[in-house]
C-alpha cells in the first residue's frame, strides 16, 4: 500500500485525483455486476425471457459502449475531455436511479444498453491525463488507472453485497447512482481545465511515445491485437462459475476467491510491465505482447487440462500478472502514435473496440460451451492466444 501511494503521488496530485474518481465510480458502477442475474430471475416472467434478458443485461452496456465511445472521444477533443468526464458520470447517474425504478426486465436491457451509450468515462480519463502531464510516464499511467478500474470493481462487487444483505436491490442502484452524482461533482469543481497546447514529453524521454519513430506501428495494427486479447479473455467471463462447478464441485466462496486472484495477478503485475517497457521502442512492446499472447495459450491450456484446484488457481493467478502487459501497454502505444489533440478520438475508439471485443468474447465462450461442452471453454481460449501470437508476430516483422 506504501509503494502504491508512492507512485501515486510520483505522479502529483491531478493523476492521484483521477486514480480516486476512476477507482469509487468503477466500484460504483460493479456494485450490481454480480448479482444481476438474481434480479433478472425475480422480474423474468418465464426461463426464455430469464435467459435472454440474463444476457442481454450484461452485453447492453458492451454494445452501447462499443457505438458511441468514438463518437463522445471526438467531442472530448472538441470541447475538452475534463467536460466528457463530467458528462459521463452524470449520465452514470441519472441511468442509474432509472434503472433503480424499472420493474420489467426489457425496460432494464434497454436502460442499460443505453446506460453504456451515455458512459465512456475512461477514455476521456485516460485523455486527460496525457494532456494534463504532457505525455510523460504513459504507460505507467495508464497502468494504474487500469488498476483503479480492477480493484474498484473488485471492492464495487463486496459493497454491493454488503448492501443487497440488508436492503432490496433498488437501493444498490440509488447509492450508485449518488456516489457517481458526487463523483461528477468533484471532477467539475477539483480538475484544473488543461490548456489547449499542453507541452509534450520529450521524445528522448519516452521511446514508446514517439510518434512515427523508428520501428513505430499503426493504430489499426495495435487495436486489433489488443481487441484480439481481450476476446480472448472474456470467453469464460459467462462459463467460469459453471466450469468450476462441474469440475471442481467448487463452492461459492472459492468461485469468488479464484475469480478475484485474475485481478489480483493484473495489480501486482501491471506496475512492473509498464516499467519494464517504459523507455522501449514500440515494437519492443508489440514483441512482449506476442510472447504474453504465447505464455496466456500455455497457461489457459494447463488450467484447462487440470483436476487439482490449487494448481488452477495458482495458473489463474499467473494468467492475471500475464494479462498486466497487455491492454495498458497497448493503450499507451494507441495514445503515443496519436496527434496530442486527438487523445479523445484515439483512446474512445480504443475503448469501443474493447467493447466490442468483450461482447463477442462474452458471445463465442457461451456458444461454444452451449455446444461443445463446459470442457470446451479453456481450449477455445487457449486457440485463440496462440491465433492473437500468430498476429502479434505478424506486426512486429512488419515494425521491423
């Protein structure tokens, strides 16, 4: 906790305000994440609608994300990505105490896809933190904002229990829907508005956010990479629970505390790959990404092949520090080989990739189990880590 302090307040006191808003409105917004197919269950008038709608009530927000994330990244540009936080969270909110008053399960698909389509809180974020500090420390940035998404999320999801123990599950929605409506309020009143020409670092300072260095690649290349990894990883987002289940006759407890250890890998770890390619060239990261994609294939294929459940859970926890070097390295690359003034269009279609990415992950891992089995989902997602080192391998030959 020092050290993570530390390097917080290395960053000065506008990135640690943003590491706080991102960590208590991440949690907020997971503080139902777990317990919607309860809800869905009580409110669906037969089994087809609950699974439908159990579904619907997750990927929603993904696809809402996924069409209007480029559109509020471009706005950002244009009238300040510190305004598109603001806009975002009050958005967070308002969908919030909706969906708090809807008693029908299609009204609450419907308001949270559109929920998602009012978010979009973490691109202007990350944005704005390259323009407050002109570029500097990028990927180590965005490594701990990522963070603050992981573990708010994390403790997000024990809060909203704490609260569903005691109260019905409205007034999860409604404390949501406040912390995000405060949350809004600190942003506008706390965040110093950037200038127009922020400085940016100096080339020498940072390789890895030198746009059209030497051994620079293209954004397309690098979205779909990490549009590829992150498919990947989502494919047992639905089947998890039901593998541990089947397999390992794994009670709720220890779903809870494996699926926690993924996250966990992601904190520990994540600070350490963004030092280690702090001052690498880009292709330098795309080669440690093709050799994360290889070792995420080995792992996924070890855990999926195991019946002792200490050994999966001590591979979850590698896949999690593995995970560490992926997206936040690869954002940073997305952010680097940006204009200065076009962070917002850059890092909003970054995000809508992501979630669009996630939902057809989500979608291919519940398809593929439906019909192959629960036994198929660790070797479906080992395939397709060994498909994303094929690509990643394939771009750095290019970079070079």
């Amino acid at each position: 906790m020092t050290s993570a302090s530390a390097a917080l307040r290395g960053f000065g006191p506008v990135v640690g305000l943003l590491f706080g808003l991102q960590f208590v409105s991440m949690g907020a917004m997971e503080m139902s994440g777990p317990f919607w197919p309860i809800q869905i269950k009580l409110l669906s008038p037969s089994e087809g609608a609950f699974g439908l709608a159990g579904i619907g009530v997750y990927l929603g927000p993904m696809i809402g994300m996924s069409v209007t994330s480029a559109f509020w990244g471009r706005m950002g540009d244009r009238y300040g990505n510190r305004l598109m936080m603001v806009r975002a969270l009050i958005g967070l909110a308002v969908t919030q105490l909706l969906v708090a008053a809807a008693a029908d399960v299609w009204t609450i698909v419907a308001l949270r896809t559109l929920q998602g389509g009012c978010a979009g809180y973490i691109a202007p974020a990350q944005a704005y933190g390259v323009q407050i500090t002109g570029g500097m420390a990028r990927a180590r940035r965005f490594a701990w904002l990522q963070i603050a998404t992981t573990v708010g999320s994390l403790g997000g999801a024990f809060l909203g229990g704490l609260i569903l123990d005691r109260m019905p599950f409205a007034a999860v929605r409604l404390t949501a829907a406040a912390i995000c409506a405060l949350c809004a309020a600190l942003a506008w009143l706390s965040l110093p508005m950037p200038t127009r020409a922020a400085p940016v670092a100096p080339l020498h300072r940072e390789p890895v956010a030198a746009p059209g260095a030497a051994g620079a690649v293209s954004i397309p290349a690098v979205l779909i990479l990490m549009a590829m990894l992150l498919a990947s990883r989502m494919v047992l987002q639905v089947p998890f629970s039901l593998y541990m289940s089947q397999i390992f006759g794994a009670r709720h407890w220890m779903m809870g505390v494996i699926y926690g250890l993924l996250a966990c890998g992601f904190v520990v770890a994540a600070p350490f790959w963004a030092r280690l390619v702090e001052h690498r060239r880009p292709r330098d990261v795309l080669g440690a990404n093709g050799l994360i994609a290889a070792a995420c294939a080995l792992v996924t294929y070890l855990a999926g092949g195991t019946d002792s459940v200490a050994l999966f859970a001590l591979l979850y926890f590698i896949w999690g520090m593995l995970l560490g070097g992926t997206t936040p390295l690869l954002l940073a690359l997305v952010s680097a080989a940006a204009a200065h003034d076009r962070q917002g269009s850059a890092l909003g279609l970054a995000q809508a990739l992501q979630q669009g990415a996630s939902a057809s992950g989500i979608i291919a891992g519940v398809v593929a189990t439906q019909l192959y089995g629960i036994e198929a989902a660790f070797p479906l997602v080992a395939a397709l880590y060994a498909v994303s080192f094929l690509v990643a391998l394939g771009i750095w030959l290019a970079a070079r």
